[in-house]
C-alpha cells in the first residue's frame, strides 16, 4: 500500500484527502498547522445565531461545491439567498445595482445612467471611450501563458474601454471586491476567465458582454447556494466522512520541511514535523497559502519555491454586528451594498444577513428578533482595518454606516474576524507563473500542489483543485508501494 500525506486541511486539502481516500490507493494523513480543519470555513455560534466567519455562499457555475454538499447528506440544506439585489454606495447615497452586470462591468449603459451610480458624464465618456481602439487580443488579456510577457491589469484594459468612473464605482466593488484587492493590479484571465475569453477579439466591451448575462427573476435565478445553519457544516461533515474512511488527521501539526530521499523501492518525500518528527510518504499534496508552500518547496525545488513567494496576499477583517430589528434604511430587498474604494471609507461592503438568509432571520437572539450585518474591511494596499483594535475598528465601522447604511444604534453584541494573509493576488503574469511552476514541478512526480494560490478563489474552485491534485498524484505514483 502506498502512503499519501496532504499538508493543509482547509477546503482544498480535505478535497484532496478524499479523493485520494476514495480510490483505496493507500494509507493518506492530513497534516494542519492549525488546531481546526476547515480553513476559511468557519460557523460559529454569537450567542444562539449560528454565524458564518468567513464565506457564507458558493458560486454553483462549478457544481463541485453543491455535488459535496448532495454526497455528504446536506442536500436538503443548499438555499439560494433570499434577497434579491444589492446595492452599492455612490455619490452621497446607497443606490440599487443595475442588474444586467458582468462582474460588474455594464453590458447596458442605459440602466447604469439610471441608477444613479455613475455621472451622466461618465456613461457619456463610457459609451465613446473605446472608439476606435485595436480588438483586444488574447495575449494582453492573459489567456496565452507561452509568449512574452505582454499582458495588462483588468483595470488598465477596462478604463480605456469604459473610462474611470465605471471602473471605479462599479467594477471594482464587485470584480476587485471578490478577489480582496482592485482591478488595477488583478489579471483579467485568472480571477474572471469568461470575461476575458468573451473579450478576446472584440473591441466594444459592453456589446462584447451583453449576452453573457440577463437580468434574472429573484432568488430561483440566484447563482449562489449556501447552507441553512451555515457552511461550517460542509467542512465538518467532510472530516466525519474522511475519519470513517481510515484518513488520519492531525490537527496541530504543522510541518517544518520536506525533500526527497531515494531508497532500494525508489524515490520518497519525507515531511519533518515542527518538532521533528519524520513522515515518509510516497505522494504529497501541498494545499496551503503561497509563503508556507515556498517554504515546504525551498529543498526540493528553489525555483518553485520562489514563484510561490512572488505571489502577494490581502488581508480582511469580517464584523459581525447584532442589531435590533429596524435600524437599518435600505430597501428590504437588499442583501447588502458595496462600498468603492474612491469613496474613502475603511468599510468594503456590507451584507444583511438576516435578510439574505431566511433561516437566520427565523433565529432569535435572547428572546426577540433581530438583524445581523456583516461588515467587510482591508483589501490590497488598504491595511486600516488591520492596524486598529478591536474596539476602535467597531467604532469606525459604524461611523461609515451611519452614512452608507443611515445606521444610528449601537450593536446588541458584536464579533470581529480577522483573516490575515487571505487572498492570494492574481496579478498580471499569474497564469504564467502557475504555469512555469506546474512544469518545474512536473519533474517531482511524487509532489502535487492545490489551492487558491494557483487561480480560482471560493469554495468550488478550491475543492475542484485539491481533487485535481490528488487525481494527478495518483497518475504519477506507482500503486502498491510503502
């Protein structure tokens, strides 16, 4: 039999230890530094609420988070949000987002005028500022990883397509916002593939986009899932099933280093733990953030070791605030609103989940009914939220929504969660990195790697990956040994 071991057990990882479980290939051991599995998932209970700390949906574009959930037996708790449309913050108000949005780029710029979101001077500006431009090609997109290094940030592409103010006020709350950073320093390619292959050849962006999206009906045509009770049970769920299935987890284990060592049956990995304690193992998926994976890869590849560094991360602060109920005035149908970065404030975003999630909304809290809001903070190259306290970083917060949000109450109780490091960011030039370190790597057949540093944040795109990863670990380690 051989003998599997996975470094990380966040959502890729457990990916990875299952698919390698499921084949009966050998004996497979998860190793987290942490003392939890699950990484960004996390479901915690403030006071009777069950409250998601970190993402609290999934995109169901990649059905591998939904087909887990179904295997699993959580089938009969997937729900789409209930609130319908979101708003954004601009020009002195919070105003409702046009619906016909590609990751907010518009594809009518009629709506956009309406909503009041952008100048009726900067739709006039976007609806001329990519006249007489060359198509766009694959290569400045970044859809071609072999040639030289010619590709431009999706801001750069974008303004001189829509101009600044679109840019600014719509697609970077939304495109910039679900990657943690902002359109100006993130490839096209790799955080919105179909955008930028919808874009090649083309040189009107809106009319290029106008069929990727329709203004959809509610909630039916919600392309998000979450879970009632919270996601935190998807990644419990999953490590209940991995120990029934033999798969050994070590909680509090972090792993210190890794090499090869040739023996009389070949080539091995060994694993030092953090007090030095050895694992040998024939295959090895490394599912853990870029500093930590340059780290286990410095002996076994210097080269990889130092892609993986050059990949920058952002850091988020989630707070969750209890309300009474009424406190808030934005339209009940909202499930939140976005905040621009050319606003100025410390807040990103803002989500109602007691409003988004009817289960939620059906808890009580000490008796009476309450709203819960999620307040989003830190980005790339905004770090505010991380330098203050967690008093102070409260106290700001509702002074922005005062103003985004018309809040003038105080929380019943609140809880700050700080995500450091969490967002791997895609610059201009990551598909190719990933590329030139997927190839040095192909010479360490032994040795696979998963997760969001190499393209795809959220919930599908990482169990998608681990499992990938542990299915191209499979093909190159010979069955049997150990």
């Amino acid at each position: 039999m051989s003998s599997y071991a996975v470094i990380g057990g966040g959502v890729s990882g457990l990916a990875a230890a299952r698919t390698l479980a499921l084949s009966r290939a050998g004996d497979v051991t998860v190793f987290e530094a942490s003392g939890r599995f699950g990484g960004k998932v996390l479901t915690a209970a403030l006071d009777s609420l069950p409250i998601d700390l970190g993402p609290d949906q999934f995109l169901r574009r990649d059905p591998s988070a939904e087909q887990w959930c179904r295997d699993l037996g959580l089938g009969d708790f997937l729900v789409a949000p209930e609130a319908s449309t979101a708003g954004v913050f601009s020009h002195g108000r919070a105003r409702q987002l046009p619906r016909r949005l590609a990751l907010g780029i518009p594809t009518d710029l009629a709506e956009v005028a309406a909503s009041g979101i952008v100048s009726e001077e900067g739709c006039r500006l976007a609806g001329q500022a990519g006249l007489g431009l060359a198509p766009l090609t694959p290569a400045e997109l970044g859809l071609e990883t072999d040639g030289p290094a010619v590709e431009r940030s999706a801001g750069a592409i974008l303004r001189e397509r829509l101009g600044d103010e679109v840019v600014d006020r719509l697609v970077d709350p939304l495109l910039g916002g679900i990657n943690g950073g902002g359109v100006d320093s993130l490839s096209l390619a790799v955080a919105a593939p179909q955008i930028a292959r919808g874009l090649a050849g083309r040189r009107d962006v809106v009319e290029a986009l106008s069929g990727v999206v329709s203004p959809g009906d509610g909630p039916s045509a919600s392309p998000f899932f979450g879970l009632a009770g919270g996601l935190g049970q998807l990644t419990g769920s999953a490590v209940r099933e991995l120990s029934s299935a033999g798969v050994v987890l070590r909680a509090s284990a972090p792993v210190d280093s890794m090499d090869a060592v040739v023996g009389p049956s070949g080539s091995r990995i060994r694993l030092v733990l953090e007090r030095g304690e050895p694992f040998m193992a024939d295959g090895v998926v490394v599912a853990t953030p870029g500093p930590a994976t340059a780290a286990l890869l410095s002996r076994l590849s210097p080269e990889a070791a130092t892609l993986c560094r050059g990949v920058p991360y952002s850091s988020v602060v989630l707070t969750t605030l209890v309300l009474p109920p009424g406190a808030l005035d934005v339209p009940p149908s909202w499930s939140g609103v976005l905040v621009p970065r050319v606003e100025g404030f410390v807040t990103t975003a803002v989500s109602f989940l007691t409003r988004k999630w009817g289960w939620l909304s059906r808890h009580a809290f000490g008796g009476r009914p309450v709203d819960v809001l999620r307040v989003s903070a830190g980005r790339f190259s905004d770090d505010r939220a991380l330098q203050m306290a967690d008093g102070e970083l409260i106290d700001h917060l509702l002074s922005d929504l005062a103003t985004i949000v018309g809040l003038r109450t105080r929380p019943l109780t609140s809880h700050v969660q700080r995500w450091e490091g969490a967002f791997p960011q895609y610059l201009p030039g990551h598909a190719a990195r990933v590329a030139h370190l997927l190839a040095d790597l192909e010479g360490r057949p032994s040795v696979a790697l998963a997760g969001a540093l190499l393209g795809g944040i959220g919930v599908p795109a990482c169990i998608s990956s681990g499992a990938e990863a542990a299915r191209r670990l499979l093909e190159r380690v010979p069955s049997g040994r150990g």
